[in-house]
C-alpha cells in the first residue's frame, strides 16, 4: 500500500500545467479549386488528355505575362505556347489583354484553396514537452509517428467504439455547384502539416483528442484540423517540401 508521501508525490506528479506537442506529417498538398468556362475546360480538358505540360506552365508563368505574352513563350521546347487559346487563360481577365493574369492560389472565381495532409498519408506523434514554447525540450513520447486511422482504430477498439478521434468538421466544406466547370491546381508536399502544443491540468487523454477530416472539392478525405477537449489546437505552422504540380478539370455532376 502507498505511503501518505508516496500518494502526495503522485499527485504533484500528475497535478499540471503539462505541455503536448501535436504534430502530424505525410503527404498532403496546396490545392485550388476555381469555376472556369466551358471554352476553358474543354480545351485544358483535352490538353491534359495528350499528356503535355502546357496547362502547368501556363499556371505558373501567368502572373507574369500578357495573353499575347503567353502565347509567344518559347523558354521550353516542349511547350505549344501559340497553341493556347485566349479563352483558355483562366487567370488573365477575359476583357483587358493588356493586363498579366493572377497567381493559381489567388484565382479568379475560386471556389476553396485548402492546405492539408491527406487523412490516407498522416502520421501523427504526440510528445510531452517542457514548455510551451517552440523547439521545448522533448519529455516524453505519447504517440510515436502513429497512422491516423490505425490510432483511432486502436482507440475505438480500447473503449469498444465508445471514442472515436476522427470527426467530421461542423461547418460543410465549400464545393462547387452542380454542372460548374472546375479547374483543380496542385502543389504535392511532404513533410510536416500540423504542429501545435497544447496545455493540460492533468496528464493528456487521447479520448479528447478530435481529427477534424472532410472531404475537399475533389473528394480527397483532407486533415482540416485538431481539437482537444472541445478546443481548436492552433496550428503553428508546418515544414514542407514540394514534390510536383498537377492540374485536373471536370464538370460538377452532383
């Protein structure tokens, strides 16, 4: 049995505040969804079909060059810059040729941009930590690099589905509207999405944790956010590199 010291030290030990570092990491991507026009759609449509890179060097030169400019680039061989059509220039404004056209993460007539981790590539760690201030001194591990959905199922298996960490977010993700033509603009990335600490009174429970997951425009189950005990955990920034570009169209059918 404990001794009167013994269950006093356990409570000093237990008593907080008490400092977690959340952060999650895998692959995940900047991606833009914009409302373009039919005339763009189909000819970007068709362009992607034939597997050339015209639409991604457009995207990322626009911001820089006139229509006219656009069309006479000829810094890659392997672009048909005269072969872009006007009205297929998407980030330049369809009434003033004089104008260079916007960046693809500020578009026009942009339904959503979302910055996250996909929910199918997350890994999540949980440290204790000294402080809450940035780079802590590492205490403890609580969750080491851990899947996302194979820590709820464990979770949800412990308390036979009493808990689940992943929850859908209260506020509907913006989506485009049905027969919009949708113009999708990816930055693939890896590395760290989330990282936040959060303060306890008591040691951390897991139980409280929320992984808020939706599905973006496209789809894509998406990482949206973090919660603990009823509570947004601010993220704090992440640390990512990009892997590549990729561009997508289609007609909203639903």
């Amino acid at each position: 049995m404990a001794t009167t010291q013994q269950k006093e030290e356990l409570v000093e030990a237990i008593k907080g505040p008490h400092y977690y570092r959340i952060s999650v990491t895998g692959y995940g991507a900047e991606t833009s969804y914009s409302k373009i026009s039919k005339e763009a759609h189909d000819f970007w449509k068709s362009s992607l079909e034939s597997g050339d890179s015209d639409v991604i060097h457009y995207v990322l030169t626009a911001e820089d060059k006139t229509p006219a400019e656009v069309n006479k680039d000829e810094e890659y061989e392997d672009i048909n810059a005269s072969d872009i059509l006007r009205s297929a220039m998407f980030l330049h404004d369809p009434n003033d040729d004089d104008e260079v056209g916007g960046t693809w993460y500020e578009a026009p007539n942009e339904i959503d941009r979302v910055w996250g981790v996909s929910a199918d590539n997350a890994y999540v760690t949980i440290e204790k930590v000294e402080n809450d201030e940035y780079n802590a001194d590492h205490i403890e591990d609580i969750v080491d690099r851990e899947d996302l959905f194979e820590l709820n199922n464990r979770i949800g298996e412990e308390t036979e589905w009493q808990v689940e960490l992943i929850d859908s977010s209260p506020e509907p993700q913006p989506y485009p509207d049905k027969g919009d033509y949708v113009f999708q603009f990816q930055s693939v990335e890896k590395g760290c999405f989330f990282e936040g600490t959060i303060e306890t009174p008591a040691l951390i429970d897991l139980h409280k944790l929320k992984f808020i997951v939706d599905e973006a425009a496209n789809g894509e189950d998406t990482l949206f956010g973090i919660t603990y005990d009823g509570e947004e955990v601010d993220n704090l920034g992440g640390d990512t590199n990009g892997k590549g570009y990729y561009a997508y169209v289609w007609q909203q059918d639903c």
